[in-house]
C-alpha cells in the first residue's frame, strides 16, 4: 500500500529523444529549460499530439512558476485560461 507505480507511455523514438536531450548541453533555443520536466520528458513532446488551443493551454500551464517570477507565474496561468476558455467557446460555437 502506498506504492507508486510508474507508467511509461512513451514511444521508443521519445525515449531515444528524451536520452539525447539528456547527454547534451543546455539549449534555450531548442530545449529551454522551462519546458523542461524533471523526468526529462519536454512540453513539445506532448503538445505536440494535441489540437493547437488544447496543446498550448498544456503549454503554459507546464512552465508556470518555471519562468520568472511571481508576475510571470501568474501571467502563463492567465495564458493558459485565455486558450481554454477560447477552446470552450469554440467547442460551443460548433454545437449551435
């Protein structure tokens, strides 16, 4: 009881990604390290499967309080609200 289990999800082309991303130097172009998960999995790998307002909502909400400070924290949350709410009002257009 109390055990975590860990599942892993990714394919062997993002592990093999993840691995690379893992044995080289920082790269704030290509990989920043707000985007960046301790587990070595990056934002992009995962947003990138997803519907574009969907995927950056999951964008900002993933760097939120890793860039900056307070007012950027809040800012990314704002952000990642605009995109669901324009996602929400999206999904309700197209049910009229």
């Amino acid at each position: 009881m109390g055990r975590d289990i860990e599942i892993d999800l990714l394919t062997p082309a993002m592990r093999a990604r993840r691995e690379m991303r893992r044995q080289a130097e920082p790269d704030p172009v290509n990989h920043p390290s707000h985007y960046k998960h301790p587990s070595g999995i990056e934002c992009i790998d995962v947003v990138e499967h997803l519907p574009f307002l969907r995927g950056n909502a999951i964008k900002y909400l993933w760097r939120a309080g890793e860039k900056g400070g307070r007012v950027q924290h809040i800012e990314d949350l704002r952000k990642a609200k605009w995109y669901i709410e324009r996602e929400i009002a999206n999904l309700l257009e197209a049910g009229r």
